[in-house]
C-alpha cells in the first residue's frame, strides 16, 4: 500500500481571521506611534497649553496634523502594507473578504470612512468583531474586507525550564 502523499498547505490554509483584542492591541499601537508624532508637533505650534485649552479644535494646523494627517497615513499604510504599522506588530493584515486578495484602494477608503459609522453608535460597530462569526467590523462589512493574522501566531507561548533546573 503507498502512502498518501500530503498536499502542502495553501498560505490561506494558514490564516485566522484577527478577534477583537489583537485588534484592540494594533489600535492601542497605532495611536500611541501617531500620538508621539503629533501631540509634540503641536505643542510646538500652539504652545505648552495646547491639551488644556478646552478647545476641541485650535485651528487650521489641528486640523489637518489630529485628522488629515492620520487618515492619509492609515490608509497609505493600508494600500501599500496591507496594514498599519499596529497591526503588522501582531501580525495582523488586512485582506478582500471574498477573494482573500490585497483589497482595492477603494475598498480602504470606503473602510477608512466607514470607521465612523463604527464609531457613532456607541463604538458598536467595532465591538461586532468580538461577535461576528468572520471577526467583521461593521467597516469591514461595508469596505469588503476580513482582518486575519498567521495561525502560528495565535498559538500562546509556552515556556518550559531549561535543562537542569529543579
């Protein structure tokens, strides 16, 4: 009798889709990364009392250095990593959900602008990844995407002793 022969696994065969808190933990990543880029930028611009103004907006450099500047980074990021910086530290990426190819340009930016529709009604939209049976946020949904990250990563760590020790 032969042996069967193993057919050698597809890198899809090797994906998972990214849950909840390895998404919570890239996002946590990402906003500390733009936080040290900016929150110095704009102490330099509207001086040492920028956060204790209790102004939601200090002007035209606010603007575009708290809101433009991520919205294009993310989602340069995207086009050309697939990921965020955040998400490539977990081994996150994000993927066509029905092709499971890189999305289109299109599909991020439609997924950048439907974070506020996640948003709005009370962060629900990101917390329906922690339900969804694919680990979809409502952006996803609405953009066409899946978050997946390699299987090998999601095994925990195990650490054992090293020889000799009692």
């Amino acid at each position: 009798m032969q042996g069967a022969t193993k057919e050698p696994a597809r890198p899809e065969d090797q994906l998972v889709y990214a849950g909840f808190w390895i998404r919570v933990w890239a996002f946590v990543i990402d906003s500390v990364l733009i936080m040290a880029i900016i929150w110095p930028l704009l102490t330099m611009i509207y001086g040492s009392d920028y956060a204790f103004s209790g102004q939601l907006v200090q002007g035209t450099w606010d603007v575009l250095l708290s809101w433009v500047f991520p919205a294009i980074a993310v989602v340069v990021f995207w086009i050309y990593r697939s990921a965020t910086p955040g998400k490539l530290a977990v081994g996150a990426r994000i993927l066509d959900a029905r092709t499971g190819q890189w999305p289109s340009p299109r599909q991020l930016v439609i997924r950048y602008l439907a974070y506020y529709v996640s948003a709005i009604p009370l962060m629900l939209g990101f917390l329906w990844v922690a339900f969804d049976a694919r680990k979809q946020g409502w952006h996803d949904k609405l953009a066409g995407t899946v978050v997946v990250r390699d299987k090998h990563r999601t095994e925990p760590v195990r650490f054992s002793k090293p020889d000799g020790a009692g």
